[in-house]
C-alpha cells in the first residue's frame, strides 16, 4: 500500500516537473516574444524619428537654401561698401507700373484731405504693382506745408503720454514732458536722447514680446491720424474689409511710428498681429527716401526692392497683407538720384525751410554785429544804455526760444528741418477689429 502512495506520489511528482518545465518554458516564449515586440516596436519608432528627422532636415536645409533669396537682397542693399547699385531699385516715376485714376472724390473728402495737408485727390498719382497684388504707392499726395506738418507732429506731439515708446529701456519715462522737450534741454544733448528714439505706438499698443493686442494696453488715437487715413482710403476705394466692396470704412486703431537714422534697418517681417486681417496696412513716409523690399508669404519670393521718398504713402493690401517686407537702407539725399518732381521744383519742403532759417539766423548776426559796432561809436547816455539792456535782453530771449521747448511758435523749427534732412519717419497704421466689434474679447 505504501508502496503504491509512493509510486502515485512519484508519478505525481514528475508531471508536476514537466508541468514546469513546460510552464517555464512556455513564460519564456511569452518574454521572448515580448521582447521581439518591444525591439521590433522601439525600432519602428526610432526608424520613424530618424525619418521624421532626415525630413525635417530636408526641409530646413531646402528652406534655409530659400530664404536666402530674401536674406541675400537685403544684404545687399545694406551694404556700405561697396554700396548697392540703386539703378535695380524700382521707381515708381520712371517704370512701367500699372496707374489707378481715381473717380471724383466727395466735396467733404475734398474739405477734409485739404485740412491734412493734401493736395487734391483728382492730383494723386496712385501705382499699383503688377508682380505684388495689392501693394498701392500713393506719391507723395501732400503739400509742401503738409509734409512738414505731420514731420512735426511725429516729433513734437507723438512721442508722449499715453503713447508709449522705447525709451523706457534707456531709463527714460516722459512725464509731463514730450520726447522732443527733452531732448532740446542741455540734459537732452548732453545724453545723445535724439537718437535713442526708435519707435512709438499709439491705440492698441503693440506687445513686442507677445506679439498681440489687449484691452488692458490701448489708449485713444490721435484724430488728426484718423481723418488722415480715413480720407486716403476712401478716395482710394479702400475700406475696412480690404480692397472695396463691403467691411465698412477703414478705422485706424493702431499705430506705430517707426524712427529711421542714417544706419538704421528693419529686418525682414510680417504685419499678423491684428486679429483682423481683411483691412489693408497704410503705411507714411517722410524726412529721407529709404529702399522699401516687398516679397511673397515666404521667404523663398525674392523681393523687389522699390524706391520710397518724402510723402510717398504706401498701402498693403490683399494678398500683399501678409507678404514679407523690410527696410535695409536709408538713403541720404547725395545718395539717390534726383526725382523728377525735385528737378521741376526744387528741393524737399525741409531743404527749403532749412536754408530760410539759416538765411534767418545770418541775418541776425550780421545785425548783431552792425549793433556791436554802433554801440562802439555811439555815446553811452543813460536812455541808450537801457535801450542797448532791452534789445539783449530780447536776443536772449531769441536764443532761448531756439534752444528749448517743442513749441507751436516754430522756434524749434531749425531742429525739425535739420532731423529730417538725416533721417527717416515712418508711421504705419492699422485695423485691429472687424467692423461689427468695439473692443476685443476679454
């Protein structure tokens, strides 16, 4: 019997061993195929990395390879030496572009480009490029007065609560005074302040580091800017949904101004902050010429490089829109050939301006020193000597009228025209909401 339970025992014993056996061996069939699985998927991904990689890489490279198209241009008209040949530049003047006419314009938009400082509107020369749909070159619609009235106010009234600018990097915060204020005190001159003005945002302040608008960031626009761009585009047919046709009227609600010197650039980029994009870009121009480059949606487009002078108001519109552009040189006046309209009038307003003053202020130096002279001979009787005490006094005054303050006298006058005759001012407005909203959502 005891037997048996051991025999049974045994036989027990060894098909529980092969039951093992072939368990273990069946778990490491399982492990096995696990593994292959594993290996087999971890190679799937990493084929499928490194393909995504070599791809990507493609990409670059061939995009890289395109842009420089861009990139190349712009290089070469920034160059100082030696310079580019300004010849390959387009000017609208003197090259077959394509001409808009105008219909008649209303007697109020008549009244109201009048008191902008334009000319007419039945006058303006409009252009439209055929190889950039959408980009408009207005040239020079403005009188001479004009031109320099709104330089003026670019520089006197803009750069000032509640419009912000980039001096606030340099420690500078204007309360209570105007950029131009301080930079005509002895302080202002002292620290190179002229020069440090880059750029000043009106309406919906732009976010340079987001890149978007909000509530929270916009003032009010300045009106003389709104009736400006209100008249050019609706004598240009432009209205807040694009190129004509419905949208509404055209409403500026955000501004920059951009404050060129003779070195200064500004690199390729697109204009997509604003969340509406229907409405067109309406950019102004004056002091210097610059060459203005307009591209494609991409860098891969080589940009056609075009001639842009005092006055000149551009529109970028359509397709044009959100088309890559830049500005890579300023150029000064020995620097550019000679316009048609400067050869038939003469020089630029500020070139005017500025040799009245100089005339102006040679004048009273020369009676300065005819007085210097009679004062030598003359005797010095008590009623001469307070005479002589006034008329110091008074040219001291003259003096101090000359040196400070942004005034409306036009004392500040020869500081304007020697700012516009070595840089360039440049102010770009634009629609940020559709015509159906106020305000953006919160």
């Amino acid at each position: 019997m005891n037997k048996e339970k051991r025999e049974r025992k045994g036989r027990e014993t060894d098909e529980q061993n092969r039951e093992r056996r072939r368990g273990g061996k069946r778990r490491k069939e399982r492990q096995a195929d696990r593994e292959d699985r594993e290996t087999r998927q971890k190679k799937t991904k990493e084929e499928e990395k490194e393909e995504k990689k070599d791809r990507q890489t493609e990409k670059t490279g061939t995009q890289d390879k395109e842009e420089d198209k861009f990139k190349d241009i712009f290089k070469y008209y920034k160059r100082r030496k030696p310079p580019p040949d300004l010849t390959q530049a387009i000017d609208v003047d003197s090259c077959c572009v394509e001409v808009q006419f105008l219909p008649a314009a209303s007697e109020e938009d008549k009244a109201v480009a009048q008191e902008a400082g334009l000319t007419p509107p039945h006058t303006w020369t409009v252009h439209r490029l055929v190889n950039h749909p959408g980009l408009v070159i207005v040239r020079n619609p403005f009188t001479r007065a004009g031109q320099l009235a709104w330089a003026c106010r670019c520089l006197r009234d803009m750069a000032r609560l509640p419009h912000k600018t980039n001096l606030a990097s340099h420690g500078v915060h204007l309360e209570g005074s105007t950029w131009w204020q301080l930079c005509r005190t002895e302080e202002g001159r002292r620290t190179g302040l002229r020069e440090k003005l880059r750029w000043v945002t009106l309406g919906y302040h732009h976010d340079w580091d987001t890149k978007e608008y909000s509530e929270d960031n916009r003032s009010e626009m300045p009106d003389s800017v709104v009736r400006l761009c209100g008249v050019v585009a609706r004598v240009l047919g432009l209205c807040g949904g694009g190129g004509g046709g419905g949208g509404g009227e055209f409403k500026a609600q955000a501004g920059i101004i951009n404050y060129y010197h003779h070195h200064s650039t500004l690199s390729p980029h697109t204009d997509h902050s604003e969340p509406y994009m229907e409405a067109p870009l309406l950019s102004f121009s004056f002091g210097q010429s610059a060459v203005f480059l307009m591209g494609g949606c991409t860098k891969a487009t080589a940009p056609s490089a075009i001639l842009l002078h005092s006055g000149d108001i551009v529109v970028m519109a359509g397709t044009a829109r959100l088309c890559y552009h830049a500005v890579p040189r300023i150029l000064m006046q020995c620097e550019r050939r000679r316009r048609k309209e400067e050869e038939e009038e003469g020089e630029e307003p500020w070139a005017v301006e500025f040799s009245k003053v100089k005339k102006q202020r040679k004048k009273r130096k020369v009676e300065e020193k005819e007085d210097e002279e009679e004062e030598e001979w003359e005797v010095k009787t008590p009623e001469m000597m307070q005479k002589r005490k006034e008329k110091g006094e008074q040219h001291k005054i003259n003096e101090d009228n000359d040196s400070d303050g942004d005034s409306g006298d036009g004392s500040d006058l020869p500081d304007i025209l020697h700012y516009l005759r070595t840089c360039r001012i440049n102010m770009n407005i634009r629609q940020v909401l559709p015509p159906s909203m106020d305000a953006l959502p919160s």
